[in-house]
C-alpha cells in the first residue's frame, strides 16, 4: 500500500521534543562512534564520543548537543581542533553543549564532531556497585538506565526520540571485568601492555536507535544461550552473576525464543540479530529496559515458577514498538508503551490462550485507576501536554502502559477483530519501522489503511465514531469508554475476596490452603487487588491470610508487593517484615515511589521506620531512584 510517511517537524507543539536543549530539528546524528575506558576506582567512564551528523537545512552554523555533568576536555570538527562552550546548567536538561562549526554546512552535508571528555560521579544514568552488593561479593559492578533522558549523562548527544543512529563501541575495563553493551559483540582483545586483566571490548549497533538505548554494564558476568529455533538469523541467551545464571536460565530459557519467533510472526522479521536478557542486581531500577540487542531486567522476575515471563514479553515486543518505531517526542511515549503492552499481551495470548490475555486487562486496569486517583490531570492523558525543560520521567505511570492498550483493544473490537487488526498492525509496522512518530502520524495511518480495507465503508465510519479527542487528550478517573473483559478467569478471584471481606469480624476457619491452590500467579494478584478494595481488614484477619496462603514469604514480588499493601494498611504488624524485604521487592519505580502501594502504606503505618530504611539502602540505589524516593519522603541524601 503506498503511504509515505513524513518527518513530523511539530505540527503540534508537542511534536517537537521539549526535553532536548540540542539544535535536531536542524542537524542530526546518523552514527556515533564511542570509546570508552572504565575508572573503577574514580566510578567515572571517559575516552571520546565522535558523532557524524547531517544538515538538515542550509547554512547550519551552530551544533548545540546535550551533555549533563560531563568533564569536556576537548572538542574536534573534521579532525581539526575548535572553540566550544558549555551553557550554564539547567535543572534537570544538563548544560548545553554548543560547536561552532569552522564553516557553515549546507542541507544534506555531513560532519564529524570528535568530544574528548569523561562522565562525573554525578552521572545520573549510571549505578556503581561496591563487591558486597553484588552475588559473589568479590567484584564491583556498574549498570546503566539512559531512558528517559539520562544518556546526556553517558555521553555528549542529541538526547531525543526523534533522532536515530547507528553506533559502534570499544570499552577497555581492568579487573578482569566482563562489559556489554546494547549491540552486537564483535570481539575482545587483551590488552598485555595494560597489565593482567585488561581486555578491550568491542561492539556495533548497525540499527539506527535512540540515544536513551545506548547501555553499558560490566561486572562479574557469564552468558548462557538459550535453546533457540532453527532458521531464524537471530539468537537470545542470558547474562547473569555466575551464581544466578541456573535460576535463570531455568525460568527464561524455554519461552524467550518462542516469544521473538510470536512477536516476529504477529508483526515483522527480529532486526536486531541478538535477544539477550542481562539479570542485574536487586538495585536496577525498573522491572525491565529494552536496551537494543540486550534487554536489562531486574532479578526479581526470576520468581522460580516462569510467572513472571510477561515481562521478558513486554521487552522483545519493543523491538517493534519503541525500538522500531519510536516516539517523536516524550509526549507521544504511549506509542512506545501502549502498543508494547497490546503485543505483548498478543504473545501471551499464544501461549495461555485468550481469557489469560483478558485477565492480564483485569489486572492492569486495576492499576490504571489506582495511578488515576493519585495524577496530576496533566499526566492522565495519553498525549503528554510536557512544558518547556521538563522531565519526562514525571509522566511515567501506568496511563502510557494501560491507557493505550485499552485504546488499541478498544480499536481492535471497533474494527472487527483480531482478523482485520493484526493485518493493520502489520501494515503500521512495515510503513514506519525505523522511523519516529507522532500520534497524529499514526492516526493518519490507521484511517488510510482500513480505506483501502474490503468492508471500508463500514470501518471508516466506525472509526469516525471513535472519540479521539477524549481518548487522546482526555483526563478523568477511568477510561472514556467502559470497556469489560471476560471474567472467566478473575472471577474466582473476586468471590474468594468478596468471602474474606465477609469473614472479617468472625470465623475464618472455613479458609483453607486449597483456596488458592488452582490459582494462577496472575489470578492470585486479581484476587489480592480486589481485597485492597475493601475497607481495611483487622490484623487477626490478615494473619490468617498470611497463615493459610503463605503470602509474607512468597517469592513473586507482584504477590508480596500486594499483600503487604493490605498487611500494612490493617495496622503496624508487618511494618518490619515488609521494611525487610524493601530492597528485594520494590524493584520497579512504579513500586518504590512512596506515594504507591507497599511504601506508601509503610510510610504512612511509619514514617520512621519508612525514612530509616530508605537511608539504609540509599546507596544501593540506582540515581534515578534514589532521587525520586528521597524528595517523596522529604529526606536528603548527599
Ligand atoms: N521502557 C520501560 C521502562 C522505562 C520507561 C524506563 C520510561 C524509563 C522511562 C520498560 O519497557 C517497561 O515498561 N518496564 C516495566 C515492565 C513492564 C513489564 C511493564 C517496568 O519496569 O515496570
Ligand atoms: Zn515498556
């Protein structure tokens, strides 16, 4: 079908990235070429970053780039020596990295940029881990989180969605440390004049990503392939901590390559050539990043009974939705977001089948009001209003996640079905991969492909009845339109729940283990969701449950992070227990936020103990993190 798709220069202002201080509408990064050498002792990584770029207009004079708390030292054009300066620093944007070009550049001409510098010990992006706070306590560790815009911290960029390019590394580490990168390996050299343990790894990233996937991690590390399929050009495998990688190999290796091969079969070929997970320690900040080529997850979905796989399904579907087709600005974030969780939901489906697929609805929509109640009506909406200079991690919530897919699914039954809707999402696929959108571009798209549809007449008369504007651009406590799912699967659930809220005041010994023992793991959180929404439950009662179903100590941190909630709304009793497993279960940002679920309800049973505990575990905390929890708390730390 021909649609062409077009660069979107802001036909909105929120088309336009307002989270970027670089110049890209007028010049972008096609490559970008990286060496990088590892201070352990200094926590700081430095060498240079050579960017080539390309003029996108006549007489470009000025390249300005993000750089957030980096030590420039120096700056080349085409190899040659120039003046460059840094703006004063803006909260939260970084300083302003502006190259005066030798002599102007005309539209479609390109250049090199060659900046000599370091990161600081500010670095915002990175997490340094001391022995003790890794598996073997023997080795330091260091990961990265860039998204949403914390790559400016790595390295001097255009740190925006909107631009893609390709990239090529080499990272020299002593200590005999392993270091990965979000790309292809190409090889490892030892470096014998350097001393004992010193290797150079070298990586590319022939795909065009956005800087906010660029990743580093290094640290005691180990690969294991998984089993993959045969005649697919692409493998996936797992990095972990020596003494981690059976658990997880275990619990990852059966579904990853089927999932890629689900995902490939639902929209279009894997581009990436690797699908790696990286298991990072219990500090990592979200519960999963689609670094390219190497997902990074937290250690926490490694649950001991493969419940938590859907995570590893949500990662590989951004390689089409994120990866491949980006947003153009943060605004547009739901298109990375809400599509991801739609196809992931699509691969679980063939695995666990369609009322599983409408369970995992159930359960995110629980979420979704929850994160309702508590937004700011700025961030409700799907389309993201973000102001000049602000941080796009402030609209981070369920809403992108949960909101969007509901829209999609919304879409889906509107335009009859899986049958007609995943051809569409094929076409959306093939016409803008490689490209970033907005969501306009995307509209635009949808309504020219179901015009050349054979019930056209129809289905574009449905979606004229579509409203987007309260879709897109609408606040409010639910969803606009009351969308139900089966409740084949979660009813279950609520009458278990509905039993126990009964119970409250007087026998509970009509409860037995058994209750649950048929459940799911996803079934159990509906089940604990629903209790949430009763009026507290006495202590007595909430020991029972913990009693009966073993909720305290189970190993799955969606269930633990749930029953804690209920355990410490009913009165102080767990507050210890639950500040215990803090580190081990609040392992997303969604989740330590203390204005969310277990911590919010531990600060609010005590504060002191909430505060207290953060402090203990500050530093174990990846920056991002630690930022966010401490101004919630209304503690300092450094
Ligand atoms: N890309 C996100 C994580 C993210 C979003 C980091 C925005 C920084 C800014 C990742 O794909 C994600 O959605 N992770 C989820 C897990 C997923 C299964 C819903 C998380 O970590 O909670
Ligand atoms: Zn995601």
């Amino acid at each position: 079908m021909s649609f062409s798709p077009h660069f979107s220069s802001g036909s909105s202002p929120f088309d336009r990235d307002l989270a970027t201080l670089s110049n890209y509408l007028e010049v972008v990064t096609r490559h970008i070429k990286i060496d990088w050498e590892i201070n352990w002792d200094a926590k700081t990584f430095g060498g240079y970053a050579e960017l080539t770029l390309e003029s996108r207009v006549e007489e470009l004079q000025e390249v300005r780039l993000d750089s957030s708390y980096l030590d420039v030292k120096g700056v080349e054009v085409d190899g040659k020596a120039v003046e460059y300066s840094l703006d004063s620093r803006l909260e939260v944007m970084g300083e302003a990295l502006r190259v005066k070009l030798p002599k102007s550049l005309n539209k479609g001409e390109s250049i090199t940029i060659k900046i000599t510098y370091s990161t600081t010990p500010q670095c915002t992006a990175v997490g340094w881990l001391e022995p003790a706070q890794t598996k073997s306590g023997k080795h330091p560790y260091l990961y990265s989180q860039a998204q949403a815009i914390h790559a400016r911290s790595m390295l001097p960029c255009q740190d925006t969605p909107a631009v893609k390019a390709s990239y090529e590394a080499k990272v020299r580490s002593g200590r005999g440390l392993e270091v990965l990168l979000s790309g292809q390996r190409k090889g490892i050299k030892e470096l014998a004049e350097r001393g004992e343990g010193w290797r150079e790894f070298a990586y590319e990233q022939p795909v065009g990503i956005p800087s906010y996937l660029i990743a580093i991690a290094a640290g005691e590390l180990t690969h294991k392939p998984f089993e993959n399929l045969q005649g697919r050009n692409w493998s996936t495998g797992c990095w972990t901590e020596p003494l981690n990688m059976d658990k997880a190999f275990w619990e990852f290796h059966k579904d990853t390559a089927n999932f890629v091969k689900t995902a490939e079969d639902l929209t279009s070929s894997y581009k990436f050539g690797v699908y790696d997970i990286l298991f990072l320690p219990e500090s990592f900040p979200y519960g999963g990043m689609e670094n390219s080529c190497l997902t990074f997850a937290t250690p926490t979905i490694i649950a001991g009974d493969r419940s938590q796989v859907d995570v590893v399904a949500h990662e590989i579907s951004h390689s089409w939705f994120g990866n491949g087709i980006g947003c153009a600005s943060w605004s547009h974030f739901w298109l990375n977001e809400g599509w991801t969780t739609y196809l992931e939901r699509l691969i679980m489906r063939e695995t666990h089948g369609e009322l599983e697929r409408q369970l995992s609805y159930t359960v995110g929509r629980r979420g979704l009001v929850g994160d309702l109640e508590r937004l700011n009506p700025r961030f409700q909406k799907l389309v993201i209003e973000y102001k000049e200079h602000e941080d796009p991690d402030e609209g981070y919530s369920q809403v992108p996640y949960e909101k969007g897919a509901n829209f999609l699914l919304y879409l889906e039954r509107t335009l009859g079905g899986l049958e007609n809707f995943i051809p569409y999402m094929k076409d959306y696929v093939r016409t803008f991969e490689g490209t970033s959108i907005t969501t306009d571009q995307w509209r635009e798209h949808l309504f020219h492909y179901f015009k050349q549809h054979q019930d056209a007449e129809e289905l574009t008369r449905r979606l004229g009845k579509v409203d987007w504007d309260e879709w897109l651009h609408g606040s409010g406590p639910d969803l606009c339109v009351d969308i139900q799912y089966d409740d084949t699967l979660s009813k279950a659930c609520y009458d278990l729940a509905a039993k126990w809220d009964k119970a409250r005041d007087g026998d509970v010994s009509s409860f037995t283990k058994d209750d649950i023992k048929d459940f799911s793991s996803t079934q159990t959180v509906v089940f604990l969701d629903k209790l949430e929404t009763y009026d507290t439950l006495p202590p007595k009662v909430v020991a029972a449950l913990d009693k009966l179903y073993g909720l305290g100590s189970t190993g799955n941190a969606e269930i633990g992070l749930r029953f804690f909630e209920v355990a410490l709304k009913s009165g102080p009793e767990y507050a210890e227990s639950a500040a215990g497993e803090i580190p081990y279960l609040t392992f997303s940002s969604l989740e330590v936020r203390p204005d969310v679920g277990m911590t919010s309800a531990l600060n609010e049973q005590k504060p002191e103990l909430a505060k207290e505990t953060f402090l203990k575990h500050a530093n174990f905390y990846h920056p991002i993190a630690r930022k966010m929890i401490a101004k919630d708390l209304g503690v300092k730390v450094e």
